[in-house]
C-alpha cells in the first residue's frame, strides 16, 4: 500500500531520516517494502499493511503509528464541518432507511448542492495519482481522497437520479441487475446488500456504485454515503461477483462505526472547497445502536509470560497511551478502553501484542526454554525407509522430488494393474493450475520418468533416479476424529500412501576402462529393489506380472514382501518410452510401502559361524522351456534335506546346440553338514538325489 | 669319460658360460640365465656340477689342481649369475609398475537430494534439543487448515494463501501448522514437535515461487514460554544452521494462529549482515513466520489457555536450500537433472 510522506506529514512531523523512518515502521509492524525519495524532500513509502490492520490501510492511520514510533504528537484530524446556517436542510432533500439493519449499522449521509463537476485541483490529483489513482473528477477525487486519508470508503451519488430522492439499505430481489461503476451487469440475489431508490437498486453495499446515478459533467447536486457495513456480507458479494474494490477491502477487514461521521463531514468541507458546492444542513441517515465501548483487562504479569520480560503497570501504559488506547489502574491489572479504529483487538492478548510490538521485539533477549523430553522421529516407517535410501544410493540412485500433481491419462496408464488388484481412485483438483497438473499422482512414476526423460533429453542418458513420497487415492473411509470443542476434526477424505519407486536408462554403471560397457537391463533394477528391500528388513520374492500400457508384457513382475504382492517392476513398453521422448530402453519400479512395511521387519541375528567345512559343486543343467529358477532353487534344497546351505545362479547360457526354449543353468550348490565335516560319499549322494529330483520334477538333465 | 686336459676343459667352460651369461643379460630375459645356470650348475645335468661329481676320475697329478680351479669358477660363475638374476628381477619389477595415476573403478553411490539434505540437517538440530519429528497429511479438511488455526470461513486472512481445493471435499493444506492442531489433539503438553513437510499454494511459477514447497513447521508448549523462548530457540538453530556469528530478528507480523506474530530474520551469513547478493543487499535473510501461539488454539484443541503458552514458527526448507547452496531458482529443485544432483555427493 502506497503513502506520500508529505501527506503524511500533514498530520505528523515525521522528521526522522528516511532510512530510521523505516526502521521504526518495519520494527512497529508495518513494514517497508519499497521506499522511493521524491523531489523536495518528500517520499513514496510501500508499505506492507497486514490483514488485520484496516486502521492502517490510510495516511492518518499510518501518521498514528509513526507518531508512536517516534515519540511525537499526532494532530486531531480536521474532520469537523462548520456548517451554514442559511443553507437547504438535507432532510428536505432526501431520506434514507435501513431495511437490514443487521447488515448496515449505520448510514450518514450529507446532501451538497449545485457543484461543478470539473477536473480535481492539482494538489489533489496530484496526489492520489502518486499513490497510483487515477484521478476522475473534483468529486469522486474527493471520496477516494478521503478513503486514502481516513479509511473510510464513500460513494457520491447524483441526487437527482435517485427516484424518489430515497436511500434504501435492503437485500436484492431474486433476479434484480445492477449495472456497476465499471459498466458491468450483474445479476443480484437475497444474499446481496444494496443501496436502492424508491425503485431500483442503485449500487453494490460497500463495494461499488451503480452506473446509473454516477457523478457525471451534469451533476449538480450530491447525495454523499458515508456507512458501515457487516464485513461478512460484503466478503461474500465481492467473493460472488469477483469485484475487489478499495472499499470492499476496506469493510471486509473491519472498519470504524465511528469514522463515518469524521469522513462525511471532511469529504463536505473538501467539496464546498473545491467543486464549489453548498453543503445542506445536517447530516441525514439512520444509525443502529452504537458501537459497546470495548473494555479490557490486561494483567502486567500476563504480559510478562508471554513476552519473557519482566513489565509493571507502568511499562505497559508507556506503550499502549500513545496509541490511543485509555488505560487505567484496577489492582495489579490494567484496565484499557479501546479505541473504536481498533477493530482487531478483542481480547488480552491483542493487548499484549500491542505492548510487545511497542517494546520492539529486538529488546526481547533469547534464551531456551526448558521442556523436558527425549528427541525422535515419529513418522511411520521413517527407519526402514532410510536404511533402504541408503541400500538405493548404493547401487547408484540419485533422490528425485517431483510434483504431486500429475496429468490424469499419465497416471492412469502407469498406474493400471497395480499390485493387489485395487484399482486406486484419483483425487482430482478442483482448481488445477494446468490441464496436465489437475490429479494428485497415485502413482510417483510419472513424475519420476518425466524427470528421467527430461535428463536423457538434454544429454545425461545414463540415469538412475528414485522417489521416496506419498502417493494419493480417494479413501474408502475418511479419516474422522472429534476436536476438544466438540467440532468434527475429520481429514480429508484422502488416502495417503508412502511409496517407493525407481527408475533407470542407459548404462548399467559409470563406464571405466576395465569393464565392458553393458546397459541397464531388469536383473539391474531388480537387484537394487531386492537390495533395497531387504536392507529395509523385507523378505522379498518375484514372480512374473502381466503387461500393461506401461509396463512391457513378459518383461514384468510382482514384487512380493512377506509373499504378499506390494510392488512392481518391469521394463517399459516401447509404446511408452515413444510418448515419453525416449529413444533407449528404460525401467521402472514402484513399491507400495504401505504394504511393504506392513509385515513384521526382518531383525539381525546372529547364528554362530559353522565349524566345519563346506563343500561347493557346481552343476551345469539343461532346462526346459517353462521352468522358473525360483522353483529349481526349492526342488535342490527339498532335494538336499538341509545338507544345501546356499544355492547360487552363477552361469545362464543359451545356445544352438540347447533344444529349443531350453537354457543352460549352472548352479553352485554349497553343501555343509552342522555337526561334521562332510564324506565325499555323502556329497556326491547329494548331488545325485538332486539331479534325479530335477530330471523327475522338471525335465532337467545335466549338461555334457 | 677319458679326460686330455681337464683345465682347459674347465676354462672353456668357464668362457663359454660367461659369454652366454653376457648375452642373456644382453636380452635381459630371466628366463635365458635360467637356462644357463641349469645347464652349468644344474643339480642333475650341470655341466660344472658334473666336473665336480667326475673329479675322481680325472689323473690324481691334476686332481688337486683341477679341483682347486672348478671350485674357483664355481664360486664366480655363481656370483655373476647372482647379479644377473638381480639385474633382471629389478627389471621385471620395473616393468611391472602400475599406472596409480588412473582411476579406479568408481562406486559411484547416488546422491541425497538437497531438499533431504537440508531437511535432515535441521531435523538432527532439533532432535539434538529434543524434539520430536511429526507427520501429518498433505490432503487436509478445512477445518484443520484454516478453522482451527483461528482464521474461521469468510475471514479475510484466507486471502493471504491461495488454495487448491479437493473434488469431493478437502484442500491441499496451504502450510504445515495443521500438524500443530493435529499434535496438540493427541498429545497433552509440555510438547515441542517440528513437521517437516510438503505444502501448496495456488500461486504462479517464478524463479521464487513454486506451488509446492516445502516448509518446516516447529510448536513448543509449557507453562511460561515467552517470545524469548521462541527468539532463543530460533538463534539455536540459525547459529547451527549458518554458524556461530549470525543474529536473529524478529519483526511484528500477522498470522491469526500466533499473537503476538512475527516473521524471523537471519542476518546474512555470507556477508556478516554488510549486504550481498544472496541477502539482495539488505544484511538479512527472511526465514519464516512464528509467534506465540493464539489462545483461540489451544482453546480449539482444549488446552487450558490460561496456564499453558507456547511458541509456534514455520520457515520454507526450499529457500533454505537455494540460500545455503546458492540455488538462484526454486523450479531447479524439482527438474531433478543429475548434473545438478550430483553436485550434492557427500552432502548427507
């Protein structure tokens, strides 16, 4: 918000330099954004004015605070009105009622006759356009000019378009249009506050004129509205109709009952001066009952507490006098009158703000408070997932953070036939920033692949990225709780999934002039997700997946946990890597935490060292199409009775010479008995019940 | 064997092998003075070896001498295989020599994000003091985002954070601060929590704004805590965060869930407070809000107002990061290109 210092100065000395100027403003809670010097000696201040601050949204306001901040004296505001005697009664010219008076407390109104409507006199416009108005005429300048100064929004209008010379305060009829100062037509309900004639509504309560009873070059006489309206109601119409306007954000955050009146009679003396009219005796209107004095306690020691520095009766009325506020002595405890601009300070901690803020808060010294308890992290599942981070990073993964929301034919695609048959459904945002932003992801993968993409796009092919996030779906049965004060505390009705996924192009690992290049294929990411897993205390295990859009048929599989299915992983659909820019292969995988971390963790244990001596054979197979290793590896420790401590994969092979479908498998069995060392006899008798076990069971033969 | 004239024997032997000795020394192989010990001193076929074994039948008036002469030789003949043999070791070690000045095969572990980075330092600042780490949901109800924290439908506060509204009921919450609601109702004080978290606002993407964040939210509730328990225990984590030399600021500000409010400062740690670029030359760095926290909360959860106070503060992790590593735009942070990433290796 926008202030001259020169218009300022009208009302307060404000001779400190600038810059300490500023100081005490941003450390008296309104702070200077921006500060431009003007020719002689004048200023542009941009000031930040927060919310609940209405009684400084104008140039008397702001003149009050400095005047606090810097120990001078604040000049009374000139908003009083010798009046003429011999002039025109008001009350004979026009008549206003409130028909709401819930919603309207108070309407004044003054009526000025015979007024020239002319270009604004230059100090006048001069001023409202440094603080970026657009000056219109000596009459409407003369409304804003005293918004800007006072706070109090004013609206003229031509008398003589009023029908019936009548002010009415009244709800809009169902149906009923307006059109606004700005040309607009509006259509109006129950819900809207008016001003109206003896026949039409004829502007928008507190927030905008109508164009048909405007100031015009024609205008000769005025009805000047000087009210106050309820905060609620006129936030609601300009929420409705999508009107912000000085005066709305005026009356929304609250303004003076009492400033009426001072802002009438100020506008009437400005325009006797300078439109050239004769103000009509007496001001008109209806008034509800007046606003209750506001009285508060405060207690000293309460102020104390709260701020952390020891203040007396004495401190405290140092610092809230000066602001207006009336403060006398009951006991220990104050007793303070609130100043009727004061519309945010309801209670005793308002107060205690005021004296802090009064303080500086820089005189506030720091210390640690003394709260007994041990530290931790309670998020759920926040161990395993770090050790499982760790085990990821390992293997090369670099952490990722994407966007929460994502496009809804994105995650649909790579979220279809997720684990466990559920189908998730979408959250949709009702106010997306973009078309391709409108759904929360239920699955981190499009995100993640974007941004593997978007690296192989500019020149980094070899990626390997992870995620560790929430993931979101409609939930089956929201979250519901209830408050200390008997409200609903619900959650929203959303389901939020701590999820896990990877994703991985290019080359299997950095290249270095030892090894032969290879790329990233599925025992790659496998391996990582396995690793990650089980670091996490994860008994995992695979088995093949369908194909989908996404995720390549044949090429896909379940990852089990505890044998329960909680992820996937599989290589991406040529279809796929197209729509995602990409000309090389890539993989992806996607945990479901939830589930993964469900089941009991796997601990540490120590089993002792064996003692005796193991003894390894290899065996070189032959096997036939349609045989998984997982249930190769079973039959050999079914076969072994015990005797196999460890089964490893160490050669695949495929060849012509194999028949067709079938794959050389060499597998290392290591045998071990717990209590002796081992007969060659035994070992060889091993061997051979599990070579007669795999040819039996599986078609497997030893290769020659 | 019938022999003539067993010195010259011995001294041609003695010739020849010097000579060949020469040579394989010349090749510089080991394995060609190999040969020619084995073929000169060899145990079963060496040649000298077989002169000394043969002695007896050499004719006893040149015995003494021919023996005194082949045990002579053999002693030269060994020392000069000897050097030879050392020579061409040295030379094989000398070949064998490794490059060290090539690189080794790389481990090359990924990297933490920086956002984790920084949110795991200020989480171990807090856990240090005591704190516990909470959690909450990122899809809240009105009610938790905005009611409860005192700022009721139609106030005008909720003009100061645009929000993403839900279909079918609930908002993206707008600030972590619904964590302090959803604490304070399930645990009784004295409490101090911190949530680190992610949070939305409808605003547009710039280099300084993004419409996720992330923010990390901090509530401490005793009887008797004061504003200079939440000066304190910000000046605590800045010192930890920034170094020992930084000052905090605090300047009255609004928030309706805190009253007295403010917003907190760092004065710049690049700079020491003269002004910089990463302080845009005003000494100070705007961290975060915080305050007291309003009694209308405690109210609203059912703690009793009167004997219990708290402090409550909330800073953005993202402009954390962008200050602490010189990151000049927030969207940098969610591209996730690696040569970005990998600049942060060894950073947590």
């Amino acid at each position: 918000m926008k202030f001259l210092l020169s218009w300022i100065r009208e009302f307060v000395p404000a001779a400190l330099p600038l810059d300490e100027l500023a100081r005490r403003l941003t450390s008296a809670g309104l702070p200077v954004e921006t500060m431009e010097p003007l020719p002689g000696g004048d200023a542009l201040l941009d000031l930040e004015v927060f919310p609940n601050r209405p009684d400084c949204m104008n140039v008397y306001g702001v003149a009050r605070e400095i005047a606090a901040a810097a120990g001078e004296t604040l000049r009374p505001y000139p908003g009083s009105l010798r009046e003429d005697p011999s002039a025109p009664s008001a009350a004979d010219r026009a008549h206003v009622t409130i028909e709401e008076p819930a919603l309207c407390r108070r309407y004044d109104a003054r009526v000025v006759l015979g007024v020239r409507v002319a270009p604004s006199p230059a100090w006048m416009a001069d001023r409202l356009a440094a603080i970026g108005l657009r000056p219109l005429n000596n009459v409407v300048d003369a409304t804003n000019y005293v918004l800007w100064e006072y706070g109090h929004p004013l609206h003229a209008f031509d008398l003589a378009t009023l029908a019936g010379a009548e002010i009415r305060v009244r709800r809009a009829a169902r149906g009923e249009r307006l059109v606004t100062l700005d040309g607009v037509e509006r259509a109006l309900d129950e819900d809207t506050l008016v001003i109206a004639d003896a026949r039409r509504a004829v502007a928008l309560a507190g927030i905008m004129g109508g164009h048909g009873t405007m100031v015009t070059s024609s205008t000769r006489d005025l009805l000047i509205e000087s009210a106050h309206f309820d905060p609620v109601s006129v936030r609601r119409t300009a929420k409705r109709l999508g009107l912000s306007t000085d005066a709305s954000y005026r009356f929304e955050r609250g303004a003076d009952l009492e400033a009426t009146s001072v802002a009438l009679d100020r506008v009437a003396s400005i325009l006797r001066e300078s439109a050239g009219g004769a103000v009509a005796r007496g001001r008109i209107g209806q008034r509800g009952a007046p606003a209750p004095v506001r009285r508060l306690t405060l207690r000293p020691r309460r102020a104390s507490v709260l701020i952390g520095i020891p203040l007396d009766q004495r401190a405290v009325t140092g610092a809230l006098s000066p602001l207006g506020f009336k403060v006398e002595q009951e006991a220990d405890d104050l007793q303070i009158e609130v100043p009727s601009h004061r519309s945010d300070v309801e209670r005793e901690v308002d107060l205690i703000e005021e004296v802090a803020r009064r303080i500086g808060y820089d005189a506030v010294p720091g210390r640690l408070p003394a709260i007994a308890g041990a530290g931790g992290i309670d998020r759920p599942g926040h161990a395993r997932l770090e050790r499982a981070v760790r085990a990821l990073r390992a293997a090369g993964y670099s952490e990722a953070v994407t966007f929460s929301f994502t496009s809804a034919p994105a995650d649909a695609g790579l979220g279809a036939g997720r684990p466990g048959g559920e189908e998730a459904e979408p959250v949709l945002l009702s106010n997306p920033i973009a078309a391709d932003q409108e759904c929360l992801r239920t699955t981190l993968l499009a995100g993640l692949l974007d941004s593997l993409a978007r690296n192989v796009n500019r020149g980094v092919r070899d990626v390997r990225l992870f995620e560790a996030a929430r993931t979101f779906r409609r939930a089956s049965r929201p979250e519901s709780f209830t408050a200390a004060a008997g409200r609903d505390a619900g959650g929203a009705p959303v389901e939020e999934r701590l999820t896990l996924a990877l994703a991985v192009t290019g080359a299997a690992r950095p290249r270095h002039w030892l090894d032969a290049p290879r790329e990233a294929g599925l025992w790659d990411l496998k391996g990582a997700v396995e690793s990650a897993l089980a670091e996490a205390g994860c008994a995992v295990s695979a088995e093949p997946a369908p194909g989908t859009e996404a995720f390549e048929d044949g090429a896909t599989a379940w990852i089990l946990v505890g044998g329960r299915r909680a992820g996937r992983l599989g290589a991406l659909t040529r279809a796929w890597c197209q729509r995602l820019g990409l000309k090389q292969e890539a993989l992806a995988a996607e945990i479901d935490l939830a589930i993964a971390f469900a089941g009991p963790e796997r601990l540490p244990s120590y089993t002792p060292i064996p003692r005796h001596p193991a003894v390894a054979r290899d065996l070189s197979l032959v096997v036939p199409a349609g045989r998984s290793y997982a249930e190769l590896e079973r039959a050999v420790r079914d076969a072994a009775a015990g005797l196999a401590v460890r089964v490893e994969a160490v050669d695949r092979y495929a060849g012509p010479e194999l028949p067709r479908g079938a794959a050389g498998l060499t597998l290392r069995v290591t045998f071990r008995h717990p209590e002796r060392t081992l007969a060659s006899e035994e070992v060889n008798q091993a061997q051979e019940t599990i070579v007669e076990a795999l040819a039996r069971g599986f078609g497997v033969s030893l290769r020659r | 064997m019938p022999i003539d004239n067993p010195l010259g024997e011995l001294e041609k032997l003695r010739e020849e092998c010097l000579r060949r000795l020469a040579a394989a020394r010349a090749a510089g192989g080991p394995a060609a003075i190999q040969e020619v010990r084995h073929d000169v001193l060899g145990r079963s076929r060496g040649r000298l070896t077989a002169f000394l074994k043969n002695l007896k039948e050499i004719p006893a008036e040149h015995r003494p001498l021919a023996g005194a002469r082949a045990n002579q030789i053999k002693q030269e003949l060994e020392s000069a295989l000897a050097a030879a043999e050392a020579e061409a070791s040295a030379a094989a070690a000398s070949s064998a020599r490794l490059d060290v000045t090539l690189p080794g095969v790389p481990a090359a572990p990924g990297t933490v994000h920086p956002l984790t980075i920084i949110r795991m330092e200020v989480e171990a600042i807090f856990l240090e003091m005591g704190y516990r780490v909470e959690d909450g949901p990122e899809a809240e109800s009105d009610y938790l985002n905005f009611t409860a924290l005192n700022i009721p439908a139609d106030h005008p506060a909720r003009d100061m954070q645009d929000t993403f509204y839900l279909q079918g009921g609930g908002l993206l919450r707008t600030h972590t601060s619904p964590v302090q609601i959803r604490t304070m109702l399930k645990t009784s004080p004295p409490l101090k929590i911190i949530c680190p978290g992610r949070a939305y606002r409808r605003d547009a993407s710039d280099a300084t704004h993004s419409p996720i964040f992330h923010q990390v939210e901090g509530l401490a509730v005793d009887e008797r805590i004061g504003l200079a328990d939440l000066k304190g225990t910000l000046l605590e984590m800045s010192r930890r965060l920034f170094g020992e030399r930084v000052r905090v600021r605090l300047r009255p500000s609004y928030f309706p869930f805190v009253e007295p409010g403010a917003e907190f400062d760092v004065s710049c740690f690049v700079c020491d407070g003269r002004g910089c670029r990463t302080c845009k030359r005003s000494g100070w760095i705007e961290m975060g809000g915080a305050g007291m926290v309003h009694p209308a909360v405690f109210e609203e959860v059912g703690y009793d107002a009167e004997r219990w106070t708290g402090f409550a503060f909330g800073f953005g992790l993202d402009r954390l990061a962008m200050v602490r590593f010189d990151i000049d735009d927030i969207r940098l942070l969610f591209e996730n290109d690696l040569r970005l990433l990998e600049q942060f290796r060894g950073g947590a």
